[in-house]
C-alpha cells in the first residue's frame, strides 16, 4: 500500500451525518493515519441518529487510531465518560474530542443519559465500546442495545482490523426483542476481525 492510497482512503461522509472540524482537522486526521499504516474500509450509512459499536478494543492504541479516523473524515462522533473527566482543561480537550459527561449515580441510570444524548440532536452519533474492557471477553455488555431500542435507532458495526491496519465501516443492525439473536448476529459480523493484543472477538 502506497503512502498516497492511505491517504485518499477516507470515505464521502452522506448528507445526514453529524459534521464537525475544517480543512486543517481533516489533514491532521489524514496525516496521522497515513503515519500509521492506516486506512478507512466501507462507508457509513445516512441515518441522522445512530448508536455505533466498535470491536475488537484490545490496545489503547485503538483511541488514537479511531480520533485520527473521525478528525480525518470530519465527522461528529460522541463518547461517554464519567463526569469527574471533565473538570479543568482535561474536560475541555474531552469535549472537543467529543465527549458528554454522565453521572453514574443519578438514578435513571447511564442507559437514560445516552438515551437523552442522542435525542438532543437531530444528527448524533453515538460510539461505545461492546466489549467494556481492552481484556477479552465471552459476554459482551448489552448497554448498546439497550441504549439503540430505548432511543429507537439502530446500531451499526465498526471494527479494528490490525493485520492490514484497516478500520471498517460495516453493516447497520436493527435491534429486535430477541436480545440473544440480536447479540449472535452482531457477534458473528466481527469474528474475522483481529485486534491488536489478541485474536478475533
């Protein structure tokens, strides 16, 4: 792979994505990318509101991999995290890298907060991480889930996959009431994909 494919390997964003950031965003973002090896595979689809997953998440390296991603692309992409973050100019970086603040002891629940996240905007997208943890895993968190049929948006599949540096944009789930048959779909989706520090999910 030559330097300038990776470089030209980010996807049109479609017309109902959340934008943020300018030229000079996307070119850092591009660079950074480039540095590494990395290039965007897929496209995202055009739903103004979405919860997105994204897995394997084995390394902290996949942060910075997936924020160079997001400035190259010039989308607006938000996390959770907890509160206590966001205090001083470590919450100031947070936010402009997209992060919203949640209480985890309110009463009504982490669940209810990135419901309202999302329902704020007309164009929001929300990233979470399945899997909770860089360790693997057998059971995957089911807050996603919950958090997309609460808000009444489906989910869509991004994965890391590290032997050929590419981050896919993959396919949008529709959560059912069969949460077992819903968690085996999405499963199955990510099992050719290899993180950094350990195999497939």
């Amino acid at each position: 792979m030559t330097a300038s494919s990776v470089a030209a390997s980010h996807p049109a964003m479609p017309p109902n994505a959340p934008r943020i950031g300018g030229a000079v965003t996307r070119a850092l973002g591009r660079a950074i990318l480039r540095l590494g090896g990395w290039r965007i595979v897929g496209a995202f689809p055009d739903i103004p509101r979405m919860v997105i997953i994204v897995a394997p998440h084995s390394s902290a390296w996949d942060a910075i991999w997936g924020l160079a991603a997001k400035l190259a692309m010039g989308v607006d992409i938000v996390f959770l995290a907890k509160a206590e973050l966001f205090r001083g100019p470590v919450g100031w970086v947070l936010r402009w890298l997209g992060g919203r603040p949640v209480n985890r002891s309110r009463a009504h629940g982490v669940v209810e907060q990135a419901v309202d996240t999302l329902r704020k905007r007309d164009r929001r997208w929300l990233v979470l991480a399945p899997e909770g943890t860089r360790r693997r895993v057998e059971t995957w968190k089911s807050g996603f889930r919950h958090i997309a049929r609460a808000a009444q948006v489906p989910v869509f599949c991004a994965a890391f996959h590290y032997p050929d540096r590419q981050i896919i944009l993959g396919e949008v789930f529709a959560m059912t009431d069969d949460a077992e048959a819903d968690m085996a779909r999405i499963r199955r989706w990510y099992r050719p994909f290899v993180g950094k520090n350990r195999g497939t999910v």
